[in-house]
C-alpha cells in the first residue's frame, strides 16, 4: 500500500516529530511505500494533497485540526481516502470521531478501517470540516495568530485568549438569512458540520456529518456579560456532565439548513476550522458526501455506520 503523509513540522510545538518515526517505521515494517512531505508554509498541505494525492492507497494528515482543514481542501471531491494522525494542539476531528491515540494504533485504523464519507462546508467556497463561526471567538483567533502563545502555551492559550477577546470585541451585529427565507440577528454565529466545539463544548449533541444539513446557533444577545453568562452555563453543563441539552440555548436561534447568507454590513471577523478567515464570507452552503474518511470500525458517533466500506483486507 501507498501513503502520502502532509506533516505540519510545527504542529503541536513540533513535539510529534519522534511519533512520526514510530508509524513510518510500522507502516514500513509492513512492506507500505511511505512518502512524507513536510509543509512550509500556510495553504501548501492544500497544494500537495490536490496535485499529489490521486497516486496513493490514501493522503495521512499528520498534525491538528489546522493541518486536516488544509488537506481537506486538496482532497475535497477526489474520492481519495483522508487518514489522519492527530497530534495537533486540539484535535477536535479525532476526539469527534473517537480516534485512538496510541501510534500503533492509529497506524491500524489507516491500514484497515472503514472509509466514510462525510459532508463538508462551505464559506464561500472554502471547505471546512468542523465548522464556522463569526463573532468574538474568530477575533479571540485572529490576536492569537500575532504572537507566539500558541506554541508556548497550547490549549491554555485559546482561554488566555477568549478572555482578552471578551474585553476587547465589540460585537457587531449579524444578521443571517437561511434558505427558507427566514431572517435572525445576532452577535455571535455558529454553523455546525460535526457536535464539537472546540474541544469541550458542545452547541449541537445531535449534528451528524452525513445528513447533508449544516447546524446553526445564533447568539441573539450581545455584550461581553451576557455572553460571558453563556460561557459559565455550559462549561458548568460540560464539568457537571449533564446529558440533557443546555436548556439556556433554547432562548436563541438553532437551525437546521443547507445553507445560510450573512448580510453584509459591519466588518466580522471569522474562522472556518480554527483557522482565521480574511474578509469573512458571504455564502456558507454544504457539500454533502464530499469527504471520505478513514475511521475506526466503530466511530464515535453510531451514525457513521450508515455508510462504510472496508477498506484494504490484508491482515495487520
């Protein structure tokens, strides 16, 4: 078998880089051909999974949710399988979809799991996997991007942050109107591909990546307090482990669309998969089946196993 693996060097402060020699080395113990291209730049993981991608058993994201999203967009309708070794900051995806995080482990899901194909976003275009969203968490992102926090401090980092955002952003208002024509205003927007934001939170319990429908929340109010208020509640409904849905959600919009149109007007800063988008986007529309994945046999969410199809049988 054929392996393409996009490494992000410095994903994850670069501290995977011992972890890469131990699946080349299983996936060479097995007689696999393995070729490992390491990015240097933004956009260039999109570059090499499109022009390079077609040639191999499947194209290995190694690194954070960062690292997949650029793939994504090179694999993006080819059919071509995404595997994935999430050693990232966050890993969102692998969490989602309840990957093992033991190399060897993970090396096995790549060599005999199951391919799924799931939906994608899209902001203007511009695939995304996770989600999008506009408001105070992408300008949280865009600060963060302009130093180094990140790679010192890691996940702490997205807090410190979300903090400095809650002083500093103003929020804008947004208005949105989805594809049956209804209309809603808010200051924060959320479009949901999968249930997990961020690594903890979670706005949609029941948004599945094959149902060809994106899940929007819609913050209705605005200010730092009361959003703040929103905060509390469900990191109190995460420790405490409830398994209801926050009930304090209720009061603003959630949907269920194929696509959505912000109007234009104040300028808001945006993110698609973590990743801070420049100019924002108009259109945010679905893809439906655009991506396939590999995945354990038995992923996370039991609504994945809709669609599987085994991937190569030889015995590991």
């Amino acid at each position: 078998m054929r392996w393409l693996i996009i490494v992000n060097p410095v994903s994850g402060g670069g501290r995977h880089l011992p972890l890469l020699k131990k699946a080349l080395k299983y996936f060479r113990k097995k007689g696999d051909e393995v070729v490992v291209h390491q990015t240097s730049g933004p956009g260039e993981g999109t570059e090499v999974a499109r022009d390079r991608g077609r040639g191999f058993d499947a194209v290995v994201a190694a690194g954070g949710d960062g690292t997949i999203h650029e793939v994504i967009g090179g694999l993006a309708g080819t059919g071509v399988p995404l595997g994935i070794l999430p050693w990232g900051t966050g890993n969102v995806f692998a969490k989602e979809m309840g990957l093992p995080r033991r190399v060897k482990a993970l090396c096995k899901v790549i060599r005999k799991g199951h391919t799924v194909d799931l939906d994608l976003g899209l902001a203007d275009g511009r695939p995304f996997l996770l989600m999008a969203s506009v408001g105070l968490d992408a300008y949280a992102l865009l600060q963060m991007s302009r130093g180094r926090s990140k790679k010192i401090w890691g996940m702490v980092a997205y807090a410190l942050a979300g903090m400095a955002a809650l002083v500093r952003y103003r929020h804008p208002p947004i208005e949105v109107v989805l594809d049956d024509g209804t209309r809603d205003r808010g200051s924060f927007l959320l479009v949901s591909n999968t249930r997990l934001y961020g690594a903890f939170f979670v706005f949609h319990p029941h948004a599945d990546p094959t149902d060809g429908l994106l899940d929007v929340f819609l913050f209705r109010d605005s200010g730092r307090w009361k959003f703040l208020g929103l905060v509390v509640q469900m990191v109190w409904h995460r420790w405490t482990k409830a398994t209801r849905p926050l009930g304090a959600l209720g009061r603003h919009g959630l949907y269920q669309v194929k696509s959505l149109s912000i109007l234009s007007g104040h300028a808001r800063p945006m993110q698609v998969d973590g990743d801070f988008l420049e100019g924002g986007a108009i259109e945010i529309g679905i893809a439906p089946r655009a991506l396939r994945v590999i995945l354990p046999r038995r992923p996370a969410p039991p609504t994945l196993y809709r669609t599987t199809d085994t991937l190569a049988e030889s015995k590991i």
